[in-house]
C-alpha cells in the first residue's frame, strides 16, 4: 500500500527557512516521480517542484526557482523540500505526491496535480510576523 506522509511545517517569520519532509512507504522511489503541491485556503491546488526518485531530474515553478530545493533520500524513501527566503505568499497546506513514472526530461507539465494518484495528509505552512 503507497503511503505518503509529510512533515516540518509550522510558523516562520518572512525571510525564513523551513525544510519539508516526505517519507514513503510501500513503493521504492526509484520508478516514480515525487511532487510538492500547495494550496491556500480558497484557491487550487498548484505544483511548487517535483524529484524523479529514478534519476534526479527536478523542476521547479517559477515563483520558487532560486528559493527552493527539493532533494531525494533513496535509501530512507524521502524527499525534502528546503524552503529558504519564505515570503507570506508561500503560506499554504503543503502536500506530497507521488506518480509511477520514469522521467526522461523535465517540464512544467508534471506540476499538474490530476497526473499523481497518491498523496500524503498535507503540513500546514505558515509565513508571517
């Protein structure tokens, strides 16, 4: 059974970091395509970055790109997401999924969230004063 579950969210101050956390379990990473999604409240859901736990290949959406990194941990079946300069836009429930593919190239198609069929509880993350 794929599960998914996130951690390290919370409050932090604007200009702050913050690393998230995505464990697995039932599947390996290798073969599949790990994604961060956010949403804020009254809005849809949108991809931030993905990993391919095959190969490495990351993307990032633009509003991130310079801010975050997202990493893989094969042997732990993790993914984490650093989030450094969090501005109060980043303010969102933070979610991880995961989708059987093996990456060739990277695009911004694979921020779609309908592509990914298993996802975690969501960490809340909060960047204010």
């Amino acid at each position: 059974q794929v599960q998914l579950v996130e951690s390290g969210g919370g409050l932090v101050q604007p200009g702050g970091s913050l690393t998230l956390s995505c464990t697995a379990s039932g599947f390996t990473l290798d073969g599949y395509v790990i994604g961060w999604f956010r949403q804020a409240p009254g809005k849809e859901r949108d991809g931030v970055s993905y990993i391919s736990g095959s190969n490495g290949i990351t993307y990032y959406t633009d509003s991130v790109k310079g801010r975050f990194t997202i990493s893989r941990d094969n042997a732990k079946s993790a993914v984490h997401l650093q989030m450094n300069n969090l501005k109060p836009e980043d303010t969102a429930v933070y979610y991880c999924a995961a989708m059987r593919l093996v990456l060739v190239r990277s695009g911004p198609m694979y921020l779609n969230p309908k592509l990914y069929r298993s996802w975690g509880q969501g960490t809340q993350v909060t960047v204010s004063l």
